[in-house]
C-alpha cells in the first residue's frame, strides 16, 4: 500500500527539476538560435550601416525564403529517416517543364504550371516507392534521380530550344497573375518585401502544427525513429515515407515556379548543388541525420542562418566565394552543437526517470 501510494506521489519525468541551462538545451532548436544571434551579432558589427536597417531585414528575408521554404519539406523527410538529393535539380527541371510548355507551346503559363506539378509529384511518388519496396539507400535512390534529371534538363532543353535556358517566359499567357500569387513584391514600412516570404512563414507554420499536432506528424516520428517498431504498431510506414518524398518534390515545384516568374526565364543548370545547401540548413537546426528527431522551426533558423550569411557577406564588402566555406564550418559545428545537445536532453530524461524509482522505492 506504501508503495502503491509512493508511486501515485512520484513526480512526472516532465515536471522533473531542471536548470534553465539544459532546459534550454533540451530544445532542437537550441544550438540553431544561438547560432543565428552569433551570426547577427558578427554582421551587425562588420557592416552596421546596411545591416541595422529594414532594408537589411528585407534583402535577408529574402535571400532566406526559398531556401526555407524548402527546408521545411527536408525537415520533415529527414526526420522520417530519409534523403532526397534530387530537390535541387528538381527546382531547375520543373522551371524548364513550365517554360517550354508555356514559351513553345503557347499554352497558358497556369497550365503550364499544374503540368510541371504532375511531374514533379510524379517523382516524388517513384523515389518514394523505389525506396520502400526495394529498401535501397534513398541516398543512392535519388542521386540517381538527380543524374537522370541533371542530364535530361540539359539534353531536352537544347533539343527543343538549341540553347540551355528557357527565355521570355513573361510573354506567356497569365504571366502576371501567376507571378502577382507566387513572388511578388509589396511595400512594407517604405521597403519591398516578397510574397516567397510569405509563403515560407505559412508553409512553416502549417509544417509545424502537422509534426506536432497530429497523427501524421507522430507517424513521422515512428517512421523516423524504428520503421520495423512503426510498422509493428500499425503505422502505415510505406505510405508515409512515398508521401514525405512527394511532398519534397512539391515544394521543390514551389521554389521552380518561383524562380522563373521572378527571373522570367530558367537555365538547364538551374538549382544544381542546392540540394546540399537545404540539407545542411536543416541539420543546422538541429535536425539528425540519422532521422526520428527535429524540428521545423529549426530548418527555419538554419536557412534564416544562411540567408544571413549570403547578405552578411556582401554587405562587408568580402569575396562571395567565402560564403561556401561558411557552409562546411556551419555544418560541422551544427553536427557537434546537436550531439552535445542531445548527450544534455539524455541527461535530463535519464535523471528525472532516476529520481521517479528513487521516489518509488521510498
């Protein structure tokens, strides 16, 4: 009876007490924040004129939105324990469907847009499929999707245009329409913003409700942690890994469609490299590669990070070839930064199970 009545006194592991240091550092997004105000604090005093400003703010917001628009649809993969290395390429493949339908065509360029969408989700669903069927390495799975599209957005561009870029997509049909719904620039406190930003914000936010606040975001997770275990418990984890591929692929559209609205035009080499600059944004916030932990807003921050450092950079006045090894020090700090933030969250967990038995056995 003494035990039984000690157990039901025994404190929640969750209301254990905590220093405000760890539980600081139980949050994924932990060592992402504090690298963003390091990162901030660098810049603001490198190149406080421009950087203190709101002019500042918009050109870093903007440099950051498609990049974490789509590091929000990495996250989510990579924390159901996959990769996708065809994100890049994808966003230069889709840009080329649209505008060669839209320029050689003359279709219109919404329908242009939907077409390149079939596709891409198209993709999407194979690598997916590919991945969970065959149980192959969806590293391999989808860098020879990135071969296969690199190789054909070359070769199909300049049979059908004798060149490698795609041109005066903004004599298309509903140009401006499509243009005024996914990238265009409003006037903000006498600055212009973008509506990717917009779109990266919302997309981040509904992200997140899902990983947290839903059954699909807690089959993510299972997925992401033991497939095997998922699977045993009724998780539908073939359906979940294909969709979070399709969804990656969607947003990789997103970002396509963006591109080519803004610049008017697409370049068959368009996008290639990115998709290790998405990765990283992502471990960057906390995100493990081994998949089953992070988080959102993390990816969030580290793309905010990024976007920083690509503004940062110029406004210093420095080489922009600097900004790629920023890329290789931010992703290795990023790697230790999470393992020490994991080893603290471990600790927690371990000391409040701890003092629950202690409690129990008294």
């Amino acid at each position: 009876m003494a035990f039984q009545n000690a157990r039901m006194l025994a404190p929640d592991d969750r209301l254990a007490k905590t220093g405000p240091v760890r539980r600081v550092f139980r949050r994924v997004e932990a060592g992402a924040l504090i690298g963003a105000v390091v990162v901030w604090a660098f810049f603001a005093l490198a190149a406080p004129e421009n950087w203190l400003s709101i002019t500042g703010v918009a050109r870093i917001l903007d440099s950051s939105s498609t990049l974490g628009i789509m590091a929000v649809a990495v996250a989510l993969l990579m924390i159901g324990g996959e990769f996708d290395l065809s994100t890049g390429v994808m966003t230069g493949t889709t840009g080329l469907i649209a505008g060669m339908l839209a320029t050689e065509l003359n279709t219109s360029i919404w329908l242009a847009m939907l077409v390149s969408l079939v596709f891409a989700l198209a993709v999407g669903f194979f690598n997916g499929w590919i991945v969970v069927k065959t149980r192959l390495p969806s590293f391999i799975v989808t860098l020879a999707t990135f071969f296969v599209l690199r190789g054909a957005n070359v070769g199909v561009t300049r049979l059908v245009t004798a060149r490698v870029t795609v041109s005066n997509i903004d004599q298309a049909i509903g140009f401006l329409s499509a243009r005024g719904f996914f990238n265009l620039e409003f006037t903000l406190l006498g600055t212009q913003f973008r509506t990717s930003t917009i779109w990266w914000i919302a997309l981040a936010f509904i992200a997140t409700w899902v990983l947290q606040r839903t059954r699909y975001g807690n089959w993510i997770f299972a997925v992401g942690g033991d497939v095997n275990s998922a699977r045993n418990v009724g998780v539908p984890s073939e359906r979940v890994k294909i969709s979070l591929f399709m969804v990656t692929a969607a947003a990789a559209w997103l970002v396509g469609m963006m591109g080519i609205l803004r610049l008017r035009s697409s370049v068959a080499s368009e996008g290639i490299g990115q998709e290790f600059v998405y990765i990283i944004a992502v471990v960057t916030g906390g995100t493990l590669l081994t998949g089953g932990y992070g988080s959102v807003v993390g990816a969030c921050i580290g793309a905010l990070i990024f976007g920083m450092a690509r503004v940062g950079i110029v406004f210093a006045g420095w080489d922009t070839d600097w900004f790629y090894s920023f890329l290789g020090i931010m992703l290795l700090v990023a790697v230790l930064v999470n393992a020490f933030t994991r080893k603290r969250a471990e600790e927690v967990r371990i000391a409040a199970a701890k003092a629950r038995t202690e409690e129990e056995v008294t």
